[in-house]
C-alpha cells in the first residue's frame, strides 16, 4: 500500500502506545501506527441480551482469566437478534490470542458456550469480481474482468504483450498448452481492454438515438444534484433546477418517440393485419414472446440429434510427422482477423502476436498434441450463436446454428486440415464434381458445369434433341447429423495416415456447446459450423455419394450439402424413368426437401426449336432413425405435373 514499516523491538500492551508515541514526538511530519498480525474469528450460538463489551471480556477471560484485559479486540459482524435464531460476531485479535481461542474451540459468553471457528474469506476483488487479489493489486483501466472472456484489440498493444510472452515463456520448454494459454490469458488482461458483456435487457421498440442521449444527460443532472445535495453546497437549487429540466426534455423524447412508433404500427397494420398490432391489441404478444423460447428449445432439439455416443481408444499405431516452424507460420497467416473469438475470448489477432513471438512454445504445445493424438476439450467447446433463416410465412421457423470455437484450437485445426488436405490433392481423394469448400473452384464453375450438360442435350439436329432434367435436393440440417463413424469410415477407406485418422477421432469425440443462458449441449454427430476442419471432412464423406456408379445420361454435381441430379433423356418417359433410377441410387436416409418452388426440368423438345418448361413433383421422405445410412424402401420418385 505504499507505507514503510520499520520493525523495532517488540514491545506488548502499554508500552506498544508509548513507543509510538515517542516517534511522533520527534518526527511530527510522520504518521506512525502499528501493525499487528490479526486473526479474525467467528462467534456462534451467541444469545440475544449480550452485546461488544462482553464478547471482550469473555475473550480475555479464556485466555488470561480474571488477571488481564487483552489489549487489542475489535468485535463486528454482532448482528441484530433474530426471533428463533442465535446471533454471531467476528472478532478480530492478535494471531496469538486468536490460535489460544481457537484450541478451546468453546468459550463462555454470557449463558451460552459458543463455537469458534476461524473466519477464512477467501482473497477477492469486487471491482473485477476476480479471487487471489484485491482491487489496489489490479492495474488495469477495465472492470469486470472476470464477468467476460473478451478483449478488445488494439496494435499498439501488439508489442507490449509480446514481450509480456517472451519474458514469461523465453528459455522455457514447456509443451503444456494449459499453461501455454493461461500465459497468454494473463498478457491479454494485463494489456488489453476487456468488453463488459451486453446488456441482457431488450430496448423497447420506439427507442433511438435522441432518447438515449437525453437519458445520458438527465443521469448525469441526478448524480450532480445528488453530490450537491450529500456536500450541501450553494449550487443545490441550480443542480435540482437542470435535473428538472433534463428530465422533463426526456419525457418529451420519449412521448415523441412513442408517437411515431404508433403511427407507424398503425400503417403495418394496412400490410398485416395479423401482425404486431392485432397481438398487442389481443393481449397475445407476451405469450408469443414465451413461445419464442419454447421454439428455440424445440430447434436446438433438432439441431443437435442425440445418438449413441462414440468411443475410440488411441492406438498410436504409426510415428506421426511433426509439425514445422514453417507449417506454425502458415497457419497463423492463414487466421482470420476481426472475427468473433471462441469461449476463452482469445482473439485471433493474439494468436498471431503469440507465433510471431514465441513460435517455438507454440510448435512444442502442436507437436505434444499431435503426438498424444489429443485435441483440448477447451478447445472444441464452442459458443452457440443461432441466425434465423429466411422462411415463408405459416412454417416453422429455422436457425442456422454457427459455433465460435477457440482460436487456439482453429490454429491446431488449420495444422491438420492442411495435412489431410495436401493428402487428397495429391491422390486426387475428392471428386471432380465436388464444387463446395475446394480451393479453386466456385458457384461459377458449377454453373458451368450445368451448362455445359445441357448444351450436350441441345447438341442433335432437328428431331433428335434430348430432353434435360435438373432436380436440386437438400438435406436438412446435413451438417449436424453426420455420423462420426462414417467420417472415419471414410478416411480409412480412402487410405489416409493412421495418425490424422485418430487426431481427427479425438478432435470429434467429446464435444460441447455453450448457449447463451449457461446451458451445455453435448454433440454426438454432426460437424461444427464455421469450424476449420468441417469443410474437409464433410467432403470426404459426402464423396461416397458422388462415387456411386449411375445409369447412362446422369450426372451429380454437388456444392457441399446442395446436390443437383443432372439427367438426360430422349422422351418424357425415358427422362422419367432415368430421373427416378438415378434417384433410388442416390436416395439417402435424410429429410429431402426440394428447394423454394417446385423442381424443374429444363427441355428441347423433338418438335420444336424453342424451349419449355416442364414442372416436377418431388415426393418428400421421412427419414429413418439411422442417419447417413443407405435405404432401399419408400424410393424418391418425381412424377409430372405441368408440360408447357
């Protein structure tokens, strides 16, 4: 706290008042006190009618009997009697005393023999809610630290938590990545500002900008009217006058504001009648509200399907090849910046900082992972963040659920996605026809791809052109169903290193998400959204789909979970019948859903030079308990419904 203590002699009782009272007579610019090592206790089963002054001279009694007064007992915490319920108190005395007390563990207060026991109050800072320090220890500009996990990034605070890293880390071969991130957590909390977490309250619909600022003015004229008010200075009367004022012009804001959203709901009300007004007026918006909830929980139900639990054992059956300085560099560059971290709050932009400054810790921590076959459970669990999708009026509502996992664990991600990547490229693993998540490819060259196929069938003379079928299926929620086994399934089959198969076991295994009310989902199948190695292995298991061998005159192109069934045919029926074989082979144990509007099928006709449109329906199948399984019964068929 800023104080010099100087330890002189011991002295005990009248003497201790009397030595410091001779150092204040010779230097009278000082301020002396003495310390004493203290020990708090705490009093139980004390009765109603006692009260300080007895507390202490039941201490003394217990420890020297009638013969001393202990000079130094500071009783508080005495609370007010309760009816039914015994009081308490905390004394604080010398450390001594206190470890005497103590050892009775019972002493006689008044009536009562009373407990004692020591009063442990763990270390704690109520400005950042933190324990282990007190709020004079905590030399930042931020509060709260602990109510959030998220930094804001400055770069000229780029240097300075570098060297923060390499002083803590230089010369240390650690390959802990515990220790590692907890490092790097500390640096950001010492030079980085924390952003308080938002506000869970929802403002109300007519609020805006000039209310805000008018409710910003009247707080501050209330906080100087109450200051004038505790000090009694003159400006008491100007101060209460600008609070009335201030208060009154918010009002009106707020009146105004009520005003426009009221006229405004009374114009939407013309467009929808059944809307916003009609709820209000009903008394129906707040059991909307509830359902919301309700429909929330209901989605994430569906989102996040539970199956068996997979457990896989680690073989370390063959030597894995670690990782370079070069590769660690690679990754970092390859981390996008100003995204949204994951439920450690560490940014990408330190991770970055973290390469450039310590690359050697951080190719330890990759290495050590990689050879253990280990992926941290901090790093898999994620944050759930739900994006509602677009949808016609009347259907249930959708989410699009995005996972924001650690930045840590995406740098790991990036390490071996680049692996098992440069492995199918090179052994050309992935179809051609694959056009989602692939370096080089794009919607563009899909397009082209279509395009291409239905020139083929525009390619004959006069009479002998073909008819062309496009039929586009979607998988609902894909990503979050598929199985884990087939994914591994699927790398084995293709023949990858036994060692990524297992780091991806255990980057799989064990996952958790986080909602926004505290909850935890465990994931059992499905791959995370916005993950790194998502894209990857979603492909090399959707491949199987395209591996599978189809009747002449088809082709499927598929741009991540979007497959579209490309078929050819001389005449309706042979188009039909081709377009429904293909189909029973492609058929997949998931909910297929045709896109927005009937499928459609783009023809030449034999007759005629010009082109037509031909409508299909496309029969919806419920999908079987077994995820991503192949099934022979109840095929997709299409049957016509329109021929223009």
């Amino acid at each position: 706290n800023g104080k010099i203590a100087i330890r002189l002699a011991p002295a005990k009782g009248s003497e201790n008042k009397a030595l410091c009272e001779a150092i204040l007579k010779q230097v009278d610019t000082v301020e002396a006190e003495i310390y004493r090592d203290t020990t708090a206790i705490l009093i139980k089963d004390l009765d109603h009618e006692v009260n300080a002054e007895e507390i202490k001279a039941a201490i003394s009694k217990a420890l020297y009997g009638d013969n001393k007064i202990v000079d130094f007992i500071d009783i508080n915490g005495l609370k007010k009697s309760v009816p039914g319920r015994a009081l308490t108190a905390i004394a604080v005395l010398p450390a001594a005393d206190a470890a005497k007390i103590l050892d009775k563990k019972r002493i006689r207060i008044g009536w009562n023999m009373c407990r004692v026991n020591e009063n442990l109050v763990p270390t704690r800072c109520y400005n950042c809610q933190g324990y282990g320090h007190t709020s004079k220890e905590l030399k930042k500009e931020t509060h709260r630290i602990a109510t959030t996990r998220k930094w804001k990034w400055k770069f000229d605070k780029k240097e300075a938590l570098q060297k923060i890293l390499i002083q803590k880390l230089s010369g240390n071969s650690t390959d802990n990545w515990r220790m590692v991130t907890s490092i790097i957590e500390d640096a950001c909390n010492r030079e980085l500002k924390q952003i308080k977490s938002n506000n869970k309250f929802q403002q109300v619909h007519w609020w805006n900008s000039d209310i805000a600022e008018a409710r910003k003015n009247c707080i501050a004229a209330r906080r100087a009217m109450n200051r004038a008010n505790k000090n009694r200075t003159r400006s008491t009367e100007e101060s209460r006058v600008k609070y009335k004022e201030t208060r009154k012009k918010l009002k009106k804001e707020i009146q105004k504001a009520k005003g426009m959203a009221w006229d405004k709901l009374v114009n939407d009300i013309e467009r929808d009648i059944w809307g916003l007004g009609y709820k209000i007026v009903v008394g129906k918006l707040k059991k909307d509200l509830v359902a919301i909830t309700e429909e929330t929980t209901t989605a994430l139900k569906k989102l996040f399907p539970v199956v068996p639990e997979i457990k896989w054992t680690k073989n370390n059956s063959t030597q894995e090849q670690s990782f370079t300085l070069e590769e660690i560099h690679a990754a970092a560059g390859k981390l996008n910046t100003g995204k949204a971290p994951g439920d450690d709050g560490i940014l990408p932009e330190v991770v970055i900082a973290a390469v450039e400054a310590i690359p050697e810790i951080i190719l330890a921590v990759m290495n050590k992972l990689i050879k253990d076959r280990e992926f941290p459970k901090a790093w898999k669990t994620s944050k759930l963040v739900l994006i509602p999708k677009s949808n016609n009026k009347g259907e249930e509502r959708k989410f699009r659920p995005i996972c924001l996992t650690s930045c840590m664990g995406k740098l790991f991600e990036i390490l071996i996605r680049d692996r098992i990547q440069k492995h199918a490229e090179e052994n050309r693993l992935i179809s051609d026809f694959q056009y989602g998540f692939r370096t080089g490819k794009s919607t563009k060259d899909a397009v082209k791809e279509v395009w291409s196929f239905a020139k083929l069938a525009n390619e004959g003379s006069y009479g002998r052109k073909d008819y062309c079928a496009l039929v586009a299926l979607d998988i609902e929620n894909a990503f979050n169903t598929a199985r884990w086994n087939k994914i591994v399934e699927a790398m084995v089959r293709k023949g990858f290193d036994p060692y990524l198969v297992e780091i991806v076991q255990a980057y799989l295994q064990d996952r958790w998400v986080k909602t926004d009310n505290g909850k935890c989902i465990q994931m059992t199948c499905g791959i995370p959204q916005s993950s790194v190695l998502g894209p990857i292995l979603w492909n090399i298991m959707y491949d199987a789909v395209l591996e599978i061998e189809m009747p002449v005159g088809v082709k499927m192109i598929a741009f991540a979970d979007d497959l579209a069934v490309l078929t050819l045919g001389r005449t309706e029926e042979q188009l039909m019948d081709t377009t429904n074989k293909a189909l029973g082979k492609a058929q997949m144990s998931l909910l297929l859903e045709p896109q927005p509007g009937p499928s459609w099928l783009e023809t030449t006709p034999s007759q005629k030079e010009q082109m037509t449109e031909v409508l299909l329906q496309c029969d919806v199948i419920e999908p079987p308990l077994e995820p991503f399984a192949w099934a022979d019964s109840t095929p997709l068929e299409m049957t016509k419904v329109v021929l223009q």
